[in-house]
C-alpha cells in the first residue's frame, strides 16, 4: 500500500504538470490533526480548474493515480441523480493497494462560492486564488448545542417512530421494522448522544460521522448500553434492542434537559412505552 508521502506525491505532483488545474485543495480527516490516522482514510481532494468537462470527457487520467478497484461517479448517476452543483464533477476511487481518493473538479473562476470548510488544507495554489487558509480543524463539525425546539421535535420523531418498529415487528415485517430502528428511531438516539457528548465537553468534541468516536467519548456505561441497541435477525432480540434504544433514549435526554432546563416529554414516553409493552405482548390475529 502507498504511503501518504507518496499519494500526496502522487496527487499534488499531477496537478504541476497539468497547466488545466490552477489550485489543490485537501479535506477531510487526513486533514484533521485531531483525527485518528489509519489506512482506510480517504484523500478527499479538490482540484480547481479552468475546464471542468475536459476531464469528464477524457478519462484517461485516472490512471496515473493507481490501478482502479472499483469507481463510481455520482455527478452522472441516473439511479441516484445528484442535487448539488453542476458545474463541479467528483471520481470517487478505490485503486487496487487499498488506497481510495475522492477527487473533485471544481471550476477554478468560482473558488469564491465553493462552501467553506474548516478541514481544509492548501497543497497548492499557482495563481494565489485561495489565500491563506486558516489552520484546519474539526469546528464545522462539531454538535451545537439544541434550542427547546430542536429538543423537543428530537424526543417527539423518537417516540413517534418507535411505534413503527413496534408495528413491524408484530406483523412479522423484518425489512420494515429493521428500517425504522436503524433509520429514523438510531438517527434520533445518535443527535441525543451528540448533544449529550456536547454537555460533556462544553461542545468542543467530535462525535464523528454517524457516532464513530462514541467509543471514546461516552461514558463506558452509556456506551454499554449503546451497544445493547444492536440486534440481529431474531425477533425477540430485536425487541429487546427496541426496549435499550428507549431506556438509552430517555435516559440520555433526562441529563440534556436538565442541563439545558428544557422540558422532557414524559407522558409522550411513558403512553409510548406501556403502547410498546402491549403490542409486544399482543397475540397475532391468525
């Protein structure tokens, strides 16, 4: 597997030879100083250039970044259209010594209205279009503390959703039970955690994408419980997770409110759990 020396090498060395591409911006973990470093980290690059469409017409510069695994191009994906600007193009590839580059083409005469990005790192600018950027860090990514609002629709979908998986679960309905514990009712419990996480270190800590640091940055009881929310295939065990994601839930929102003097639902909480309770012990019509 190539070195980071040598893919830095390898990405900013293309980009002097190429008169096309003007600037190379890097972002993402590898630019984050506080991030764990290993060997799946992505090099997420920006290349901004006076064409854009002349590197999606000829593709034969791929091949000076490794031998490709896999690829996909999202920017003409029919099954999965993209909504986000146009005018830029993105390679997201997977070459054969593991290595993986997501590399952008964004036009170089709009650099001024590509999104700003606190994990940014300058690796080149020929014309100083860029200036100076700020050292990276991680402060775009970091939780904000929640209004009442905010808290109050949190513990609302949460409730709300858990009745779906209660459902589901009753009609014997895997695929549909499994999609609302670990999609709507998970996404909740995952903002709660972040928000909790927040109080804890006066919001200054990175939960990381979809709660990968939770591990270090729970309380190892709380992460304990965390894990009891995973189930597999089996009914009965995926109720049981239902029940830890709801006693996690609750208990976890309880010590944000306090600390944030917001009201906790409980009547939503408690009509929902006893709902819980009765479907599971409901017997199915035959």
């Amino acid at each position: 597997m190539r070195s980071e020396r040598e893919m830095l090498d390898t990405i900013v060395g293309f980009a002097r030879e190429d008169e096309r591409i003007r600037a190379v911006i890097m972002n993402g973990s590898r630019a984050n100083p506080d991030a764990p470093r290993d060997r799946f980290q992505d090099y997420d690059i920006v290349y901004a250039v006076t064409d854009v469409g002349a590197f999606v017409r000829d593709r034969s510069w791929i091949g000076r970044f490794g031998e490709v695994l896999i690829m996909q191009t999202p920017d003409d994906s029919q099954l999965f259209p993209p909504s986000e600007d146009r005018n830029r193009f993105a390679y997201l590839m997977l070459f054969q010594d593991g290595n993986r580059i997501d590399l952008t083409f964004y036009p170089a005469d709009r650099l001024r209205e590509m999104a700003p990005d606190s994990l940014s790192l300058l690796l080149l600018d020929k014309d100083g279009a860029v200036g100076e950027l700020p050292p990276p860090s991680n402060r775009d990514y970091l939780p904000k503390p929640p209004t009442a609002g905010q808290f109050a629709d949190c513990c609302n979908e949460f409730w709300w959703v858990a009745t779906y998986v209660a459902k589901g679960l009753w009609r014997g309905e895997l695929s549909y039970a499994k999609y609302h514990a670990d999609g709507p009712v998970r996404d909740m419990l995952h903002l709660m955690l972040n928000w909790h996480i927040g109080v804890r270190t006066g919001f200054t800590a990175d939960p990381g994408k979809l709660g990968k640091y939770y591990k270090r940055l729970l309380e190892p009881e709380r992460w304990k419980a965390f894990t009891a929310t995973y189930a597999d295939a089996d009914e009965e065990k995926m109720w049981r997770a239902l029940f830890a994601m709801c006693d996690l839930f609750r208990d976890t929102s309880q010590a944000v409110a306090s600390h944030f003097g917001y009201r906790y639902p409980a009547e939503e909480d408690e009509n929902v759990t006893g709902y819980l309770r009765r479907v599971k012990a409901m017997p199915r019509s035959s």
